[in-house]
C-alpha cells in the first residue's frame, strides 16, 4: 500500500486562534507532515509547538483577494503542497487529540472524506483537557454523524483528500469568490459524483473537530486587491456563468447562485494566476510563482 503523506491546510484570517489550533495539532499522537497556514495575516513569529509549519502568502491580479475569499485561500494551499494527501481545517477549530491518526486511517483506504463538526463552548476547558474529550459532550453538526447524508451536508472545517485527486476536480470552484459558504458542498458533490456516481457523502465521527459556540470575528485582510470603497459593477459573464462584476477591481459574484450548484467547475484555480511566498515562522521566505 503507498504511503500517505499528509498536509493540514488552514486558510486562515484569525491570528487570534490559530496558535490554538496548532498547539492541539502538537497533541495528537500521530502528526502532521507539515501544517500549511494559508495567510497574508498571520505573524511569522507565531509559535508552531514542534510541528513543520509554512506560511503561505499570496498576491494576484486576476482573483479576488480580501473579501471571503477562503475557497482561493484553500487551492493555493493544496496546489502549493508536495504531500500525497491535504487535510483541510478551519482557523478556529480545536483538534482532539486523534484527529490525524484517524484521518490517516481513513485515507489509506478512501481516496477523500468528509468528518464531523462538534460545537462546544471552550471556556473552561484547557487545550489538554479538551483534546481527551468524547464528541458526545458536544451539539453535533450532522444528525446522525457516520451516516450518510446528502452533499449538502459537506464542510471543509474537516475534509482529507488525495491530493492528485481534488487538483483533477479543478480544487475548489472560484467561482464561490466573495461569497460566504457553499464551495465546500460544491465540491462534495462534485466529488461523490466522480468517485462514486451518487450525490450521498458519509459523514464520519472520528474524525471529528471541536467548534466554538461563538466563533470569533474574522480579522481585516492585511492584503487586498480589491476597491476600498464603492465597486464600479457591471453585468457580464464569466466562462459562461452571469455575475455582477467590478470593472475596476477583480471583484465579482455570481448573478444566478442556483447555477453555482449544478456540478460545473466555473473558475478551477490556476496556480499561474497567483503568486505565492513560503515563509517558514520566524525566517527568511523563500518565492514560488
């Protein structure tokens, strides 16, 4: 059986809680390869707890950077990889303390899958003491959590995937650019449908990731390319899909949001669009177009 190299990509835009989640990460058992924090916002000198941690910074003319742009945030950690598999997080999550030894379990013998939100209040606890604790002290996200469910049911909060994989699928649909939500369940359909024929996805428990009650507030971007005020907008196309488009800046949104889950991929991530720096914490980075 090939081994299964694995990459955690947060795209990140909370400097408040992502040393939180990195010092779970250095709790489990098994760890990571690397972690990759995908972040113009993260501080180089953030404590990485004994875990192999790059920083992604990023730039491009052609996507929209600034606004909700977590779909564009996780490509450019999955296409910037040399791992053979991503586990793609969320910035404000709390991992147990199995979160990649069951991830990697499951990886050898799956080429992707979608696992389970916990929602949980985190005061009071310690890092130490939540990382021990069973899922079934939290408000479970999927009712019931390893069953199936429709596509709708997927959040990259806690999604593991071949690498190779996710990239032939053209990674996250940019499509879903300065829009809150919905590319992870674009993907999920896609997925279940290239892999499987089917539109159901199984939603496992473990892997599973604490969530906060009250998630804190996203932070301002400390990188923008797009207008600081008013967009001058316009009505036009893009490869096929209307949207309402800026003629000054590469901000858009799609016009018919009911065609953004039709199972095309719109806008797959070109990684000769954007640029990318890797910076390891606290030294000197090194480019990467």
């Amino acid at each position: 059986m090939p081994s299964v190299s694995l990459d955690v990509v947060v795209p990140a835009v909370r400097r408040a809680t992502i040393g939180r989640l990195l010092e779970s990460l250095s709790r489990n058992g098994v760890r990571p390869d690397v972690v990759s924090i995908v972040s113009n916002e993260v501080d180089a000198r953030i404590e990485t707890h004994g875990l192999n941690v790059r920083l992604l910074r990023f730039r491009s003319s052609e996507y929209p950077i600034g606004d909700r742009d977590v779909a564009l945030r996780r490509d450019v950690g999955i296409w910037s990889s040399e791992c053979s598999h991503v586990l793609t997080l969320d910035d404000d999550v709390v991992a147990p303390a199995n979160l990649i030894e069951t991830s990697l379990g499951l990886l050898h013998d799956e080429p992707y899958f979608w696992g389970h939100y916990r929602y949980i209040s985190l005061s009071g606890y310690t890092l130490e003491r939540l990382s021990e604790l069973p899922p079934e002290l939290g408000r479970r996200r999927e009712n019931p959590p390893n069953s199936w469910h429709l596509w709708m049911s997927c959040y990259a909060g806690a999604f593991g995937v071949e690498r190779e994989l996710v990239q032939q699928l053209g990674g996250f649909d940019l499509a879903f650019s300065c829009r809150h939500g919905g590319e992870d369940q674009s993907l999920g359909k896609r997925l279940a449908a290239h892999v499987a024929g089917t539109e159901r996805v199984f939603i496992h428990e473990p892997p599973f990731v604490w969530h906060p009650n009250e998630p804190d507030e996203w932070e301002p971007p400390a990188y923008s390319n797009l207008c600081e005020g008013t967009h001058d907008l316009e009505e036009t196309s893009l490869n096929g899909l209307p949207v309402t488009k800026c003629r000054r800046c590469p901000w858009f949104a799609a016009a018919d949001e009911a065609r953004l889950f039709s199972g095309e991929v719109f806008v797959p991530y070109d990684p000769n669009a954007i640029a990318v720096t890797i910076e390891q914490p606290s030294s000197r980075a090194t480019a990467r177009a």
